[in-house]
C-alpha cells in the first residue's frame, strides 16, 4: 500500500488540492494519478478530478502510483568552494559531478552519471560553501525557488570592514538591488566579523552585493540551512539522499503551512564555519 491518510480538516476539499498542500504531488500530478485510476477514498476508486474528499475519510494512493511519485531524486550535497552550482564553464567542475559512489553518506537508489540531469534548487556561487539541493522534482523545484515560496535560507558570512550598527540596519532593511528594494532580512553579529544572514529571497550574488553596498567585503560565505532542513555534520564534499520526510517538510513549509522542527543532513549538531 502506498501513502495513506486520514483527511481531518474542517470542511472538504478536493482531492487533488490536498495531495498538493500535503506536499504528495503537483495538482498535475494528482490529476494524471486520479485519471489512472491509482487514487482511492475510503476504498472506492477516485475517477473524477473535481471529486472531494470529506472530512474523516482516508485516502490512499496505490503502490504503482506511490513508485511513479518516488521516481523523482533530489540530494543534499554540502558544496565546496570552487564548485559551480549548475552549468559549468570550460575548466570548471559542475557539483552533479561530486556525487560519486565514494562521496555518498548512507544508502542511494541511484549513483547519478553523466546523462544524470539535476538541478541545483537555491544556487550556491562557486566562491560559496554549504548546502545544496540537487534535484529533478519539480514540485520541490516549485516549493524552494518558485515566486510563492515563503523558504527561508541561512548563511553565516565573515566579513571584512567595520561592522557597525547603521550598516546592520541598511543590510536588515534599506538597500535596492537590479533597481528593486529587497525584502527585509534577518542580520545579526554571530562573532568577530561573522554575520548571520536569514532571507526569504535569492537574487544573483545577493549577500556579496549587500555587503559591497554598506563597505564589507565577503570572505566566506556558508548555508547551514533551507527552511526546515539544516546541514549539520555532513562532512564537505560529501552527498546523501534527501528522505520523504524532509520533501514533505520542505513543501509544507514553503506555503506557509506548520512544518516539524529542522532536520539535520547527517548526525545531530550543526556544521561550524571554519575559523
């Protein structure tokens, strides 16, 4: 049996709409699940794409809809510096090429080679370090980067230059980039010249050119998290498959909904910068 629950919301709703907010699927994808006839309520095949589910019932989506679903492959990678995020230039390395057999912590259904298309979902410029989102699945794609995710992202940056109060302030609230003012940011003093960043968006090079505009200058540049997910212990260079647990997360949280507490990559604790 594939995925299974219970609907206890108070009033009801159609089905392919909640697969979708319950992060199974696109709407698209529910639709073509429905159409196969691979979703049931209660246990009667649900054959109608406008059908609602009730309160108290339970749905379930069958085994072979459960394997369409999972073949989708989405990693965490913890990037190192001189690494490109997606499309390389000539001489440089593509971070796709570092999931190798070696480089894999736990257990992976694949090892990508080099047909293996996967996308970075939140960029990392090669100067910058952490965690990295590879993946072919596009409700995830939608949920990280697409115009309604409400995702946060977390950096630790060391700076050079004078830190002080104004400049914080700016950084938090008053500049413009590409011509547009910047949604407000979480910026605080984490230790001697190193700044935690907390931002809702992800312009081209954004924390770099920030800095540039109050006059700090970025030496090092690391995310520790994507909303609910957090680096933690696993080693640089080294890759792991992202669990079902995490994708749920992840999709809940970037509309907004109530997610579980961040998940670390590896064991408990989080990644330090290096001195």
């Amino acid at each position: 049996m594939g995925w299974t629950r219970r609907y206890d919301e108070a009033e009801p709703q159609r089905v392919n709409r909640w697969l979708a907010q319950s992060g199974v699927c696109s709407r698209r994808e529910a639709d073509d699940l429905i159409a196969r006839g691979l979703v049931a309520v209660d246990g009667e095949t649900v054959t109608d794409a406008g059908r609602k589910i009730q309160p108290g019932q339970t749905l379930v989506l069958s085994d072979a809809a459960q394997s369409q679903l999972d073949a989708s492959f989405s990693v965490l990678l913890h990037k190192p510096e001189g690494v490109v995020s997606a499309q390389p230039d000539p001489g440089q390395v593509p971070a796709v090429r570092l999931l190798t057999k070696a480089a894999l912590l736990g257990d992976s259904p694949a090892i990508p080679d080099a047909d293996t298309s996967l996308a970075p979902l939140g960029r990392l410029d090669m100067d910058s370090r952490g965690l990295l989102i590879l993946s072919d699945d596009g409700v995830l794609a939608k949920a990280l980067v697409g115009p309604e995710s409400d995702l946060d992202k977390e950096y630790l940056v060391r700076v050079a230059g004078k830190i002080t109060e104004g400049k914080l302030g700016q950084l938090r609230h008053g500049l413009r980039l590409d011509g547009r003012q910047l949604r407000p940011a979480k910026i605080g003093v984490v230790g001697d010249q190193q700044l935690r960043f907390i931002l809702k968006e992800g312009r081209n090079r954004q924390i770099r050119r920030m800095c540039e505009l109050v006059g700090l200058h970025v030496t090092d540049l690391f995310r520790v998290r994507i909303g609910p997910l957090l680096l933690g212990d696993l080693p640089e260079g080294r890759w792991r498959v992202l669990t079902p647990a995490e994708r749920a997360a992840l999709i809940s949280l970037s509309t907004g909904r109530s997610a579980p507490a961040p998940t670390t990559a590896a064991a408990p604790g989080r990644s330090r910068p290096r001195p």
